[in-house]
C-alpha cells in the first residue's frame, strides 16, 4: 500500500525535484557566501521549509538582533499559509497521525498539488499527499545541503531557473481552468492580487491582496448563481 | 550576533512560519463542523490561491528592466503548449528552459 502510495506521488514532485534541487542549491551557496557553515541551510531547509522566508532569515541573520520583528516578518510572510489551511481543511481529514506532517511541509508547491490532485484508484489519500509533501521536502534539504557543499564546484548558469515555481503555479492553473465550470474566483484570484500588486508593490502586497480576494469572494457568495463550486 | 542569538532567529522564524500553517486546523479541528463561511471558503479558495500564486511568482516582474516580457512569453508558450499536448511535466519544463534561454541568451 505504501510503495503504491509512494511511486503514485512520485511523479507529480518530478517538476519540484528539478526547481528545488537547483534553488535549493542557491540558497545553500548564498549561506554559504555570506559565511554560514552548511549546517546551518541544511537545519533551517529542514525546520523551517518555507523557501521565500529562508532567503529572507539570511539577512535577519546578518542584521541586528530582533527575535520579536523576526517572528511576525515571518507570520505575515507566510500568512497565506492561513489560505492553504483552510483549502485544506477537508482534504487532510482522517490521515490521523501523518496529518501533522502534512501541515508541516504545507509549502507552497506541496500545497498546490495537494490541492489538486487526486490518488488513482486504490491508492490512500493519507500515504498519497504524505510522500508528495515528504519527497518536497526531501528535494529541498538535499539542494540546500549540496550548494553549501558544493557551491564551488557548479558551473553552469542556472539564471532563470527559478521560474520554474512560476511555471508549475501557471500550469496548476490551467488545470483547475480546465476542471471547473465555474472560473469566477480563479479570476478573482488573478484580478485581486494583481491590484494589490499594482497599488501596494511588491513588498508590501500579499496581506491587502489576501483581503481583498476573501472580500471579493464573499460578496459573490449571497448572489443567486453562486452555487458551491463541486470539486473533489 | 551570536550563535545563540542565530538560534533564537530561526527559532522565531519557525514559530511564525509554523503557526500560520497550524492556526487553521486548531481553529477549526476534525471534530467539529467547521463554519459553513469557513467550508464554503475551503471550496472557492483553492482557484482564487493558486491564481494569487501565479502574481505572487511574478512580483517583482512588473519593475524589472524587461517589465516581464520574457516571463508574458514563456506563459504563453507554457499555456499553448499545455492546451496541446496536457503533459505536466512536459508543461514545466519546457516553459522553464525556454525562460532561461530567454533571459540568458537576449534580456539581461
């Protein structure tokens, strides 16, 4: 049942693997340039896993000490972990004990596939979505811990190959375009943190963004053809 | 900073990351039906995320030198291609190589 489990999920982490191991990689050389031991991308690749905010801990780690500003840069980085949690409230339901892992390894990308893939027939959902999120993670400690290993050693140019995250969320989306009939809140997604970006920046975006599509959301929800969207 | 100081950092950073993952599913644990607002939210945001991720990849494209054409074209590539062949794998990792060649070989 397991190593149906495992070699369903394993496909669908094919992309991450490649996107992860060479951003991985960049972030355990940047460590490493900024004078970190490997210890330290390979422990915080593990504990924190959560790509964009462990970019952002160098730099806190370089600057004055500020454990409490550090905690809610974090939070409000993160927060549409608070999204992801609640997409996921039914789907991680009766996975008993794996189900604190899988909130666990909630990044971004597992979030995604999680999201909206379905385990072929015969295969556990709870093993399923727990090897998708375990073989993301595994991809992202090993990149972290080979490029401070082996930062010296790699040659080739890899600009660029962080859009890979971009290509995955696009086709994701079409995806979902595809298995929907209904597309109003995939546009309102779009649309609303797009406006977001445009007023608030790049910074500063993600929190009003976040409002703005729950509050745009919620005002179709009371109109008459807004049916709950059938998914599952 | 000290180690113990870097230790602390990290510390926090984990805390903050961990609680927003968490802080749902102690709000709204299996036992108890959660909010019908809250179940509905859990049906229309998944559409509505994925297409914040989708922006949130391309954030910092909008100031860049090029304003993110050669990211507009590799979507379109990507979302052409996806519409023919369907291959995820195929999808990704094609429109990737094609980014990068772009921006290594003619926008940098």
């Amino acid at each position: 049942m397991k190593t149906k489990a495992f070699k369903a999920a394993l496909p669908h982490t094919l992309p991450i693997c490649v996107g992860f191991l060479f951003l991985g990689m960049s972030y355990g050389f940047l460590m490493r340039s900024k004078g970190f031991s490997f210890v330290y991308p390979m422990l915080m690749s593990l504990f924190i896993f959560a790509g964009s905010m462990e970019f952002v801990t160098v730099n806190l780690l370089l600057s004055a000490f500020r454990p409490l500003y550090a905690f809610f840069l974090a939070f409000m980085i993160n927060a549409r972990h608070l999204f992801y949690g609640i997409s996921m409230l039914e789907k991680y339901k009766h996975t008993g004990w794996k189900k604190a892992y899988l909130i666990y390894g909630m990044c971004d990308e597992s979030f995604t596939i999680n999201c909206t893939v379905t385990p072929p027939p015969g295969v556990e959902k709870g093993w399923f979505l727990f090897f998708i999120t375990l073989l993301n993670q595994l991809y992202w400690v090993a990149g972290a811990t080979l490029g401070a290993l082996l930062g010296y050693v790699i040659h080739f140019d890899t600009t660029g190959i962080e859009f890979v995250m971009t290509a995955l969320f696009v086709v994701m989306f079409i995806n979902q375009w595809e298995e929907n009939k209904h597309h109003g809140p995939a546009l309102t997604g779009l649309a609303c943190s797009f406006s977001a970006l445009l007023i608030f920046g790049a910074e500063s975006f993600i929190l009003p963004a976040m409002a703005l599509i729950v509050f745009c959301l919620s005002l179709s929800k009371n109109r008459p053809n807004s049916e709950l969207p059938s998914d599952e | 900073m000290t180690t113990m100081q870097e230790i602390i950092t990290i510390l926090a950073v984990i805390f903050g990351t961990m609680v927003t993952r968490f802080l749902p599913f102690i709000l709204f644990p299996e036992g108890k039906t959660p909010p019908k607002y809250i179940s509905w939210l859990g049906t229309v945001l998944p559409c509505a995320v994925i297409g914040f991720l989708v922006v949130y990849s391309l954030k910092d494209t909008v100031s860049s030198p090029f304003h993110g054409l050669p990211e507009l074209i590799s979507i379109l590539f990507i979302a052409l291609l996806h519409k023919w062949r369907k291959n995820t794998l195929l999808s990704i990792g094609s429109g990737t190589i094609l980014y990068m060649y772009l921006v290594q070989a003619w926008f940098h």
